[in-house]
C-alpha cells in the first residue's frame, strides 16, 4: 500500500516519462518510416504524369535499348557519347509513350492482337525491316521465318541435347530483340491511331482551298523602298525601364521556362605533358618501333606497349582504323614506319603494315558444327563428313543428320573489324571465311572441334590490311600532375567569393568562362567529361556559392564551378539579363520602326520615298503563301507579303509595313496567275487539310508539356 501510495504521490511525474517515452517510441517508428520513403525518393529518376519512374526501372528501360543498339550494330560496346545519346533517346520515348498510352486510354485506344498480326503479315513497317526475319529474295518481312524462329527457340530453350543448348545463347540474343521491336512496334502503332484519330478531326472547306490556292499561285512584282532598321544608330535611340517593362508584359509568354536553369562562372585546367614527358615517351616509343619491326609476334610487342589499337591479325578495311592511320596505310609499303605524331588525338604512333589484300567484305557461308565427347573424335566426324561431301553428298541432308539446319547465313566485316581481341581460333576461323572460294567446302580444326564449312557466295570485294598499331597517347607524368594538383588547389583554396575567383585566377594564369542555362538534363559541365559531381553541385547551391574542386575529365582536367543566377521553372524575371538583352533589342526595333515610318509620313510614291533615303529594287514573283526575301536587309519579310498580296495592281501601299529588319513602302506593278496552275478544288481541300494536320502533329509537344515532367537524372547518370 506505502508503494502505492508513493505511485499515487508522484502520477503526474510518471505520466509525463510515460508520455515521453511512447512519443520517443512513436517518433523512431516515425522516423523509420519517413527514411523508408526518403529512401524511395532517392531512388527516383523522375516523374512524368504524376507517374514515378525508379532508377532501377528506367536503367531496365536503357539496358534493353543497349542491347538492341548493339545486337544491330554488332558491337560489344558504346562510347560514352553514344551512351548518353541513347539515355536521351530513352527518356524521351519514355515521356511520349506515357502520355500517349493516357491520352489514348481516355478515349479507348488500343492495339490489339489481330492489329498486331495484320502489320507483321503485311510485313511492310519499317521497324520489321531491321530484324533478322528479312527474306533476301523479296527484301521484305516474312512472318513465317519469326514464326520459325520462335519455333526453333521454344524447342532449343526446352531441349535436353547439348547441341540445341549450344545455340541457346545465340537465339536468345535475337528472341531478346524480337521483344525490343515488338514492344516498341505495339507503340508505334498506337501513337499512329492516337494521330489518326486526331487527324480525322481536321477538315478544309471550298474557301480556305480557293484562298490556299490563289496564295500559292498569285505572283506579283513589286518596286520596293527599303529603309533598314540598321540605318539608325542604337546609340541614338534612348530605351527606359518602363518600356522595357511593358514589351515584357506584351511578349511574357515568350519567358516561361518549363525547367530549372543555372548560370555559372568556372575555372578548367587541362593538365598536359611538358616537354620532359613528350621527350621520355618518345624514347619509350623509338624502343617501341625496334621491337615491333624485329618481332614474329607482333600481338605480344603491343600488348607491352599499352596501346590504344588492340593487334587481331586479320584483314580489316581502313574505316576500321583513326583517320590518321588509315592514311598511312594508303601509300605504305610492307614494313614498320617511324614514330609519328599525331596532332588531332595528341597521340604518337607507329604502324607495322604485314599485307595488304583485296578481300569480300560480305561472306555468305553455312556450317556443321561437329561435337563429339572428345577432340580425337570430333576429329574423326568431321573427316568422315568431308569424306561424304566429296563423295557427292548434300550439305543440308548430312547437316540434318547432326540435328543442324546448315542455314546460309551473312558474315561481314563489321562484324569483327572494331574487335577489342581476337582469340587463335577466330583468327583461323574468319581467314578461312573470307579466304574460301564460292562452293569451297574446308574441315576447320579448332581447340574444341571441328567445323565443316562451306561458302555459297562472296561480295564486295575490299581492299584489307593486316596492320599492328602501336598508338599512345601523350601523357603526362605522375610529377607533372602533382604540381598542376598543388598550383590549382591553392588558387582555389583563395577563392572564398565569385570575385575572388575574377580577380585570382589571372594572377595563376587562369581564365574564368561562363555558361548560361545549365540544365538538368545536360550530361556534363563546359563539354568536359565526368562532371556529374559538379553537375550535382549546381543544382544543391545558393547564388554566390564557390563549388570544391573537382578532378574530371579522363583525369586531366580540374575544375571549379561558382553559381551566379538560378533561374527557377516559371517565367525568367524582367531584371533577367538574357531577358533584358533581348527586350531591349525588341523596343529598339519598334522605336526605330516608328522613327523611319514618321520619317516617310505622307509619301506616297517609290520616288518621293527614295527622296527620304530609302533604297529601291524590283521584286519579282512574291506570293501570300511564302515570306518575301529583302537582299538589302538579308531578312525574310513575312508581313510584306501579306500587305502586297492585299494590294491591287498598280496601287501603291496603303502605309508603311513594318518588317524584321525595316521599314517597307511599296509599288505593285502587276499581279499574274501562273500560267501552269489549274484550279482542283478536291485537290486543294485535301492539301489544306493535309497542311492543317502538320500543324496538329506538335500535339506530342503540348502533351508533354502538360504532363508535369521531373527529369532527376542527372543525379545518377
């Protein structure tokens, strides 16, 4: 009871640790919970349609569209460019899928199956032109080589035989890109009916025909009187802020930016090789150049030297080579030339030609693969094999008999010319290939089998060089970029404000640049690569804020980046620099227009114009539908033509027009139809329409825009 009584005593106390305690318990699951979704968040590469896309998933969405790059392109890999390129691309069918795929579930759109199978045996889009499944006969699609496709791959993916399991891997490749096409063919085909169905809403009547028709085919010559706007010294027009402020107001749409944009003031220095690095790597370089003339294995000697041009040992065409060597192999002889610099890639070299031989590029060939539980008698097989063939026997019949198709498949150059290495066996392998005469049947003996080959056919003979390049690029040492490191990291040490930055950096003979409207959607800083730090950096800064210093480049270049503006979404502000530059130069035209049509007040002929200063030509064959070329001014005048087109021949114009580029009197002189033009008014409707539908067709544009997109990407890429 006394410890009770004690409880009782002190309740309020005890209410207020318990109370802690279970808000202590609430706020950490509280915090677990608002982790877990900053976690998500983080992990989101963007937004479009209030739709979240995770980084996961969108690098799914690029891997796939990689492979399918590479399987098309025979390539292993894709430069840093190309890869960026081909991020873009992903983002932006991504972005145009998504709103399209909304829009038309709203009005019931789809594609169906039946839709699908009509285009794949209709066989003529233009996405199923790049698939294997073409017939060389007909140049065309044939859904039945897919159908057999898929066939074969279903049996090789559920086979137990180890030769179907062979192949797997092969047909899974090309199963992987028959999805790729399928899929974006399914989207293709619904943007298509999204647009049809939006075309079918545009219609034309007898007038707009009858007008398109006369604006297109009324000519008219004009005497024209120029007064440029040019004629008139900026200095001498006065421009105030409210003018500004008010041709601000009339063209504000103009400044609305859908996206975030940054302005920057930075540093770059490339590191380079002194003269002390050029003068050891040449050396290295002349030892180099002995080596490979003595050696019978020139693969080994560059594989020593490092050099930037793997040694495969098979015919290659130039366009395999750098334009630099290419060159060189033109009017080379059989032999090892001299160290040479080459100044575009800042590179020294050296080429040892080995032959030169006039090769097909593309080889039409099939084949027996002969599996056996040994070599000795895989071996054996294949002799038996060529025994048979010589014997008269059919390659298609014995190949079935082997459980193979011995389908006649094209081997090109492209296929192994950008190689990174070349094994002992495909070396043998692709020499046979393009060395084998049409009909030619050989037994080729490889590490792990045999292989009875037989070419049926040989095209575009080439002329091939087997070369050993050794190219190295001009570095510089470990020392040399010590010292650039210190020099560089004490003068950004220093740099504590933008002007620090202005007034410092000629004193270390640096050079401060700028660029405008840095965007999220850029892949680096200033053109230089791996700048996706500083990118980041950017966009986390306040005005006035000077970033670290950032090694980038491929480790030859320092950086550091200051942000002088942010131009948030929504419109650019009147005070904006780049905003005023161009409301000033808007005003300027409009005061020096009013200033040169008061200046002709009144006139009301070519010659009294002339009088006034103005310079006169002869214009012939001006028409409504196109706007009129001035070569006194070099400008595009779409206003005169529609102003001469409103006056009748042999009147003079009403008033003044004001163009681009000046100010504008005229004199018709006549008005003629085109003697070829014939009124089709069917004709004219359906192009009018026609012309109306291209307009329609930036719908994807205004999709987009109203789609809300959040572009994080260049937080992960």
């Amino acid at each position: 009871m006394a410890a009770l009584g004690k409880i009782r005593s002190r309740g309020v106390t005890l209410i207020i640790i318990i109370g802690l305690g279970l808000f202590a318990f609430i706020a950490e699951e509280a915090f677990r919970s608002c982790n877990g979704i900053k976690g998500q968040a983080s992990q989101q590469i963007g937004e479009v349609l209030g739709e979240k896309i995770s980084v996961q998933d969108f690098q799914k969405l690029v891997d796939e569209y990689q492979d399918a790059v590479k399987f098309t392109m025979q390539r292993d890999n894709l430069s840093e460019d190309e890869l960026n390129q081909l991020k873009d691309q992903v983002w932006q069918q991504y972005i145009a899928n998504t709103v399209v795929e909304n829009d038309a579930k709203k009005v019931g759109l789809t594609v169906t199956e039946e839709e699908l199978q009509n285009v794949l045996n209709e066989g003529t889009n233009t996405l199923l032109a790049q698939t294997p499944f073409v017939n060389q006969q007909t140049g065309r699609f044939d859904v039945n080589m897919l159908k057999q496709f898929l066939d074969q791959y279903n049996k090789a993916k559920n086979s137990n035989d180890p030769q179907a399991r062979q192949q797997i891997d092969q047909l899974t490749s090309i199963y992987n890109y028959w999805l790729f096409v399928e899929k974006n063919l399914r989207s293709q085909l619904l943007a298509q009916k999204y647009q049809g169905l939006l075309s079918r809403c545009i219609l034309s009547n007898k007038v707009e025909a009858k007008m398109a028709f006369n604006g297109k085919n009324e000519e008219s010559q004009i005497q024209l009187a120029t007064l440029a706007y040019n004629t008139i010294k900026d200095t001498d027009v006065k421009v105030d802020d409210s003018e500004l402020q008010a041709k601000y107001d009339e063209l504000k749409p103009m400044f609305k930016q859908r996206i975030e944009t940054r302005d920057i003031k930075y540093v770059d220095v490339q590191i380079k090789a002194t003269a002390s690095d050029r003068s050891g790597l040449s050396k290295e370089m002349n030892d180099f150049q002995k080596q490979l003339a003595e050696t019978t294995d020139p693969a080994q000697v560059v594989s020593k030297s490092a050099s930037q041009i793997p040694y495969i040992g098979v015919p290659v065409s130039k366009k395999a080579f750098p334009q630099d060597i290419a060159a060189k192999l033109d009017s080379m002889a059989i032999g090892t030339s001299a160290v040479f610099e080459s100044k575009n890639d800042n590179t020294f070299n050296i080429v040892r030609l080995m032959s030169k031989t006039s090769v097909p590029d593309s080889v039409q060939y099939r084949q027996i693969q002969v599996v056996a539980s040994s070599v000795d008698e895989a071996r054996s097989k294949a002799d038996s094999i060529m025994t048979a063939l010589q014997g008269g026997a059919d390659f298609e019949t014995l190949a079935k008999k082997y459980g193979q198709t011995a389908e006649k498949v094209w081997f090109t150059g492209r296929q192994y010319e950008g190689a990174p290495s070349m094994s002992q066996d495909n070396r043998q392998y692709i020499e046979t290939l393009i060395n084998t005469g049409v009909n030619e049947t050989k037994n080729l003996s490889l590490t792990q089998g045999n292989v009875i080959m037989q070419v049926v056919d040989r095209r575009a003979m080439t002329d091939k060089y087997t070369a050993a390049v050794i190219k190295k690029f001009i570095d510089f040492t470990k020392e040399t970029r010590a010292a650039s490191y210190n020099k560089f990291s004490e003068f950004v040490t220093k740099c504590t404000t933008i002007e620090d930055l202005e007034k410092i950096a000629a004193k270390y003979g640096y050079k401060v640049q700028e660029q405008a409207n840095v965007s999220t959607a850029d892949h680096n800083v200033a053109g230089i690569r791996a700048t996706r730090d500083a990118l980041k950096w950017i966009f986390a800064a306040k005005e006035g804020e000077i970033s670290p210093l950032y090694e980038c480049g491929d480790n030859d270049h320092m950086l550091v980046v200051a942000l002088t503006k942010a131009h948030p979404q929504g419109y650019r502000d009147v005070k904006d620099t780049q905003v005023q530059e161009f409301l000033r130069r808007e005003v300027l035209k409009d005061k020096k227009a009013d200033m040169l049509m008061a200046k002709v007040k009144g006139v009301n002929s070519i010659s009294a114009a002339k009088a006034k200063g103005a310079k006169v030509s002869t214009l012939d064959q001006i028409t409504f539908a196109s706007p009129t070329f001035i070569p006194e001014t070099g400008a595009a005048e779409p206003a005169l033509s529609g102003a001469v087109a409103a006056t009748p021949s042999g009147k003079f114009s009403k008033a003044p027009v004001k163009g681009n580029s000046g100010v504008y009197l005229f004199q018709v002189v006549k008005k003629t139809k085109r003697a070829d033009a014939k009124y089709d008014e069917k004709a004219e409707i359906r192009t009018a329409a026609q012309q109306n539908t291209q307009i329609l067709s930036n719908f994807m544009q205004d999709l987009v825009q109203k789609a809300n997109v959040v572009d994080n990407r260049y937080l992960f890429f």
